[in-house]
C-alpha cells in the first residue's frame, strides 16, 4: 500500500497538482498511515527524489519546485500537528532576502524545502539589513544564513550578502556560520555567489535544501 | 487585403496593404521611405517610385505638374498620391536615407476628434510617450485639431541596457551617465520632430517656434532619467510607494538645444514610484472610468501596469512580469518586428505559423508564443504543469520541422509561466482589494502593442486573461500616446490627469501577503476560474 501512495503522492506533485496531492494525504491518513509514516515515509522521499530528479531533468520548472516545496511544506505542517512526539532537527538556518529586495517567492520555496526535510527557519521577511542576519543568526545559534536576491544590484551591492561576510569576518563567525545565497542573478552567472563571498549557491529551491543540509551536516561534523 | 511587392537595392519586399492607401504612407510605416519634403499634397514632387505592375489609381493633377511626359511614359508616380486598389509592385530606386523614424500604423492611432479654436499663436503640439523601448510622438495642428503625423523609434538609452534597473544603476554610479541618459532621449525627441517637419510639412526652423507646448508621459524610470533627477530614489523600497514627481530643473535649458522657444514643457505627473503617467494616460485614452464597474485595463510592457475601476474607486498597481513577451528569456524570442511568427494556426501538416510581413519565420513574438503554447497545450503535447507530454530534449519542439526558429522549448513555456501567473496574480490582488471576483469583470481594454495580434480565446485557455466574453474585450494599441494626445487638445488636459491620479489607490504587490499565494497558484497553464477554488 506504502508505495501506492508514494507513487501516487510523487505524480501528483510532479504534475504540479495540488490539490490532487492533498487527496492522497488524506486517503493515506484514512487507511491508517500515521502523520510520522506520511512525512518521513512519503513527504521527504519525495522531496529526495526530485532533487535526484532535477539534477539530472533539465526540463523541472519553476511550477514544479514550487509544488515540492509548497506541497511538501504544507502538508508537513499539517502532520505535525499529529505527532506524537516532536521530530529531530537537522539544524537551524536564518533566512531573509536582501537589503533593497522584496521579491519573497524563492525564499518561500527554500523555506518550504527546508522545513520539510526537517530544518528549523528563522524567517527574517524581506529587505533585511546584512547586521540583522548575523546579529540574529548568533542569538538563534543558526549553522546557515540564507539569502534571495532576485534583483542584479541587491544580489551585487554593498548592503546585501558581501556586507555579510564582512561582518561574520570581523565577528569571527566564519567557522561557525555558513553563507548560502539564491536567486535569478546567481543563475545567469555561476561565478557570482564567489563574488559575493558566499560559501555555496544553488538554482532551485530543492537543490537548496540539499546544500543546506550538508553545510549543517558538516559544522555539526567539525 | 492586397500586397505592396517594393524592389529596391535591399532586395524584395512584400508589405500587406489595405485599399485606398497611399503607397507613400504605406512605406512610411517601415524603414523602406520614399524622400518627401511636404506632407503628400504632391507639391515637393521629391516621391516619385516607378510602377512596375499593379490596380491602382489614376495619375493625379499634381503628378501631371511635376513629372516630364517622359518621366510618366517611364512609369514614374508619386508615391503620395498613387492608391493602392489591389496587389501592386513599385521599384523604390531613391529611398530616402536610412532613418531611426517610421510612421505609427494608422490602424494603430486613435481616432479623436477635438482642437482648441482659442489658440490664436504657437498651434503646434507635441504628444510623447516615452517608453523604456520605443519612444512615440505624435505632432498636431491644435488649433485646427489636425495630427499632422507620428514617429516611433527606439529609445537609445537601450545602448544602457534593455530593462530600467540597469539605466539607473548606470545614472546613479557615474553623474555623467545620468547627463548622457537625459540627453540622448531628448535628442531623440528632437530628431523625430525634425523628421516630420522635414518630410511632413516641409519646412523646419520657422515651425519650430510655432511649437507652443511638448507634452510627455512616461513610466518613473523614463522621467526620472529625462529629467535627470532622483534615479535612486527608485532605486530604495522607501520611496516606492510614496507620490513622486519628475519636473526639468531649468525648462529653458531643455527649449534651447531643442530650438522650441515657444513651447510650454509639460510633464504629468506620475502616480507613485512604481506606477509612471503613462498608465494615466492609457485611463484617459480608455475612459476606464467612464465604464461600468468591473473594468479592467492591462498594459503589457517590460513592466506591466494594470488598473480596476470598481465604480468608485480605481485601484492601480504594476508587475514586472512582461519582457518574456517582448522575447527576453526565449529561445526564439523576438518583439514584434518582420519575420516574427504572431499567430499559430493547425494545418493538415501540422502547424502553420503566421509571421509579420509574411517573411520567413525568425522567432516568436509575444502573441505568437502564446498562441504556439495554447495549441500545443490543446493538442495534448503539453500538461497543465507546463511539461511537455513526450520531452523533445533541449533544442524544443519545432512548429515546422524544417525551420528551426520555430521551436518551444522547455525553458520557454517556464519562463511564459511565470510571467502569465506574475500577471494574472496582479489581477486577482486587484480584484480582492476591491472586493470583487473574476465574475463581475464586465470590461477588458489591453493597451499597447501585445494586444493587437493577440487571439484572445487562446490567452484565455491559458490564464493569461481573464474569462471575460470577446464583445467586452477592446484593444487600444497605442492608448499612452492617445492619452497625451487627448491631453494636448483639450485646455485642461492637465488638470484632467491631475484629477485622475488622485482618484487612484497604488497597490505595491511586495507589500500584499497573498500575492505569492496567488502567484503560485496562476502558473498552471489553465484558464482561470470564475470562482476560485478555494
Ligand atoms: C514576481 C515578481 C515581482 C513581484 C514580487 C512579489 C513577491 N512577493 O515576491 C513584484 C511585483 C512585487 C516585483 C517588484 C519589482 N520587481 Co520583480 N519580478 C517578479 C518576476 C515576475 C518573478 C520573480 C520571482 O519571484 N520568480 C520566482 C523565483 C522563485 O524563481 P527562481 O529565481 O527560479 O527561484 C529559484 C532559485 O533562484 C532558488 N533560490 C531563490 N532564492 C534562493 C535563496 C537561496 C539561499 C538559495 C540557495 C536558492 C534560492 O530557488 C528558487 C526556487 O526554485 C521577475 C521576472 C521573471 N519572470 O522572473 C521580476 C524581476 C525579478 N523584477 C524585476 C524588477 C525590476 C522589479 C521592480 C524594480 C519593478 C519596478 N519597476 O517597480 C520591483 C522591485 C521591488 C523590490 N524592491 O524588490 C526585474 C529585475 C531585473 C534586474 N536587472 O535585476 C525582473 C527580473 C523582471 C525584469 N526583467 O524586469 N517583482
Ligand atoms: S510630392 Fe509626394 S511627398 Fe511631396
């Protein structure tokens, strides 16, 4: 029956259709499915599966990141309601977009990828100045501090993640607090998340989450 | 429909023409012009073209005086006054120079009826729409209520960069960028209007003091760097909803190089930091509010502007969500300029694809994009989800197999889809902010260039318009430059903008919670539903 509804859950998302992946949820809860067995069993697998997926589809579009994680977000905030005992953390990440940018969807989307693979967000909304990312993150003791841009100049200029590295630098963060950023700029031209200073970048949002997962894994390692 | 076949030194060109034309102001509308030095009253004699073939009408007085019975028997005409009546072919052996400058289509302009009989000097009025691409302009005789001919060219501020952000980037990091921006718009204004005094009216320097006032709307970035003056500022969220305003420092500074000594400069002011005159313009070229409540007026550009009038209120706001309709993102992109495919039709083949001036498909146009999309997605080549059925691998799918400029790829139909849910989510903020639903829409007016190719039908398949019957949808191609027109003839034309920005309540979309609910939900290709689901 598990990999019915798996199969059927990944259609749907891969079809983009919301609505018809709420319906599997549902069934699945109705035929005895636990709200743990939907999230680590179907919700996070998914998600697994598109990240192999994409990398390997040059085809997956914005609709369907956008359906993993918005899917995938919803659906395990609704389970979580039901657990019976609050899951383990990966980690924590700071995430905002960039001095000067109000473009949220793609924080949205990393968000959603995130949580869902279980990794604690701190949502600093949009047009966060680079202190408040850092002076947050050292108060939240967050392994990661993300941030869109989806503009050229808030993505290059000297109030967004550049000013961040400069102040994880001054502060002596730079072993404990990875940089990672996103956002259309970063994917006309890969070299720019370098440019910038940061520590990793990715195209999309599954691929975002992955990133993030491992930068956590490997301060926790250290 | 008949065709113009023009031979000239460039090669064979084939123009679609409609009757009773001249064949003067036919070519005036592309970049084959003939030399002209009065405004096609057969009185400079510098048009002549030969026939070579073809319907048309007969010799006119004015051909008897200024062509030689040799220069007749050798099949000479002027262009101005030789009618089409069916399909003809000319020879253009003395095009005029190569010019930045082509007439507006006629089908394209509005039709208005007003002058300004009090006017006793300086009758003459300049109506510009400065767009981010192309500047528009139109040159009346106000006293008589006569437009006496129009140019659109490219603004040269693109040698900056196409979309806006980069040409105030460049004005806010070096002031002398910010002084070379102003100036080459302005110079364009200027060359323009030369253009048409030269050709249309046949004399320059003295006209031009009889310029009595030069009236432009523009979107905020345009005006800003026109008038060289708080770039970034639009730059900084802070000021993005607040009322700005762009006035010339020093109006003489700008009559001077422009040898208008007479002309009042007239800038309307814009609605907020997002949203420029222009948008104010296209509502008085509409009469949105004239309408019943429920009107909606798009216009689709690099930044789309989109208001709802809703009885009492209008609510106005703007989405940068246009430039994959002009081409930019696609494979085979292309604004709407000669080869590019506009309609896509089913044939036994397979496709047929329809392309302006009927030359060999180049690429897609925002029209055509749309149409190609529609019917693939009709044709079950395409889901919903915007993947294609069976992948047809980087290169896309070919319309026509045999032409390679006529495929769609993967990419094309994301980057479609974010910019038809970037809109259509616009219009749906609208409509909540106003406490309506889809249904109560009772008018569409889709302003500026998209429109006029577009089927609607197809762009409703695809949540890209709302459901909204065909007889409540009107086009108004050039409605920004129809507006200042309007302005210019009427004694308080000002005022009237003025009065209208007022009324409008700017709606900042980064601002609006749902707007990415919204956003997300729009990208499935699928016609929006009357009643959302909830
Ligand atoms: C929607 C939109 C808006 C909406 C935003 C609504 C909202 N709440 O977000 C509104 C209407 C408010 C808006 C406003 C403006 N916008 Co805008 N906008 C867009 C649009 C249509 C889509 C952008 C978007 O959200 N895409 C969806 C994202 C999620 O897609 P994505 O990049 O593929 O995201 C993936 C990855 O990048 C990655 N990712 C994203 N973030 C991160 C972060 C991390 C850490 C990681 C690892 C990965 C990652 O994962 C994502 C998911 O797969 C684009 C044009 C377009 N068609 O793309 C213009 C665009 C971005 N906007 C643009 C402009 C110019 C503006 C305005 C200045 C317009 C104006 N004149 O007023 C304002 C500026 C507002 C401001 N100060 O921020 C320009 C930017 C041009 C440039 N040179 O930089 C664009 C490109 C349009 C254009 N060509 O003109 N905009
Ligand atoms: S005679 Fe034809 S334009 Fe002057």
């Amino acid at each position: 029956m598990l990999e019915r509804i798996v199969k059927a859950y990944n259609e749907a998302v891969f079809e983009t259709d919301k609505e018809a992946a709420f319906e599997v949820v549902e069934a699945a809860l109705a035929g005895g499915l636990t709200a743990e067995d939907i999230v680590f069993k179907v919700v996070i697998p998914a998600v697994e599966e598109m990240m192999s997926n994409i990398t390997k589809d040059p085809d997956a579009n914005l609709a369907q990141h956008f359906m993993t994680a918005q899917i995938a977000a919803e659906v395990t905030e609704k389970m979580l309601l039901s657990f019976k005992q609050p899951p383990e953390i990966i980690g924590k990440v700071v995430m905002g977009t960039a001095h000067g940018d109000l473009h949220s969807l793609g924080k949205r989307i990393v968000m959603g990828c995130l949580k869902a693979l279980m990794v604690d967000v701190v949502d600093l909304g949009v047009n966060v100045p680079a202190e408040r990312f850092v002076d947050v993150a050292q108060a939240e003791n967050a392994q990661v501090i993300a941030i869109s841009a989806m503009m050229v100049h808030t993505a290059t200029g000297e109030n967004g993640a550049s000013k961040v590295r400069r102040i994880l630098h001054e502060r002596g963060l730079e072993d404990r607090i990875k940089l990672v950023v996103g956002g259309a700029p970063y994917r006309f031209d890969d070299g720019l998340y370098q440019t910038v200073g940061a520590d990793a970048w990715a195209a999309d949002g599954v691929n975002a989450g992955r990133i993030i997962v491992d930068l956590i894994r490997g301060i926790k390692k250290s | 429909m008949s065709v113009l076949l023009v031979s000239s030194a460039t090669g064979l060109h084939r123009l679609p023409a409609s009757d009773g034309q001249s064949v003067r102001d036919l070519l005036d509308t592309t970049a084959l012009r003939v030399r002209a030095a009065c405004g096609g009253s057969g009185t400079c004699g510098a048009c002549s073209v030969r026939l070579i073939a073809g319907e048309v009408s007969p010799p006119t007085v004015a051909e008897y005086l200024k062509l030689t019975p040799e220069e007749r028997a050798a099949g000479q005409r002027l262009a101005c006054q030789l009618r089409i009546q069916g399909d003809v072919h000319i020879e253009l052996e003395h095009p005029a120079p190569p010019s930045a400058w082509k007439s507006i289509v006629p089908e394209n302009l509005a039709e208005i009826t007003a002058c300004r009989p009090e006017l006793s000097a300086h009758r003459y009025g300049l109506a510009v729409d400065l767009g981010t691409t192309h500047i528009r302009l139109a040159l009346w005789d106000r006293r008589a209520g006569k437009r006496i001919a129009t140019r659109r060219g490219a603004n040269p501020q693109g040698s900056f960069g196409a979309d806006v952000l980069n040409r105030l980037e460049a004005a806010r990091a070096h002031p002398e960028h910010a002084a070379e921006l102003a100036a080459s718009a302005r110079e364009a204004i200027m060359h323009a209007v030369r253009d048409i005094l030269a050709r249309d009216i046949g004399e320059v320097t003295p006209m031009l003091a009889e310029i009595g006032e030069v009236l432009i709307v523009g979107n905020t970035a345009m005006l800003a760097l026109l008038t060289g003056q708080g770039g970034d500022a639009l730059l900084d969220p802070a000021y993005w909803q607040k009322k700005v305003d762009f006035q010339p420092a020093d109006r003489s500074a700008w009559q001077q190089p422009w040898h208008l000594p007479n002309a009042r400069i007239v800038l309307p002011g814009p609605v907020a930091g997002f949203v420029g005159s222009d948008l104010v313009a296209d509502l008085v070229a509409t009469g949105l509010v004239d309408g019943p409540p429920g009107s909606l007026l798009l216009d689709v550009g690099t930044n789309t502007e989109i208001a709802l009038w809703d009885g009492a209120c209008l609510h106005v706001t703007s989405v940068p969500g246009g430039p994959a309709f002009e081409g930019v993102g696609i494979r085979h992109g292309m604004p709407a300029e000669p080869g590019a495919i506009y309609r896509v039709s089913r044939s036994d083949a397979g496709y047929a694809c329809a392309t302006l001036a009927g030359e060999t498909a180049r690429g897609f146009c925002g029209s055509g994009l749309t149409d190609a999309i529609a019917v693939l997605l009709a044709d079950g080549r395409l889901k919903p989800s915007g993947r294609f059925v069976v992948s047809p691998g980087p290169e896309g799918y070919a319309l026509d197999p045999a032409n390679p400029a006529t495929a769609i790829t993967g990419i094309d139909v994301d980057a479609f889809q974010r910019a038809k849910a970037a809109i259509a989510a616009a219009m749906e903020v609208l409509l909540r902010q106003a406490g309506m639903g889809w249904g109560e829409l009772r008018r569409l007016c889709i302003c500026g260039a998209f429109g006029h190719t577009l089927d609607v039908g197809r762009a409703q398949s695809l949540g890209l318009l709302p459901p909204i019957a065909a007889q409540d949808v009107e086009l108004h191609a050039d409605a920004s430059l129809a507006g200042g027109e309007r302005a210019l003839l009427s004694p308080n034309g000002a005022q009237r903008f003025a009065a209208l920005t007022d009324t409008i309540k700017a709606i900042n979309l980064s601002l609006i919670a749902d707007y990415d609910e919204a956003y997300i939900n729009h990208l499935r290709l699928r016609p929006i539903a009357v009643a959302p689901s909830p």
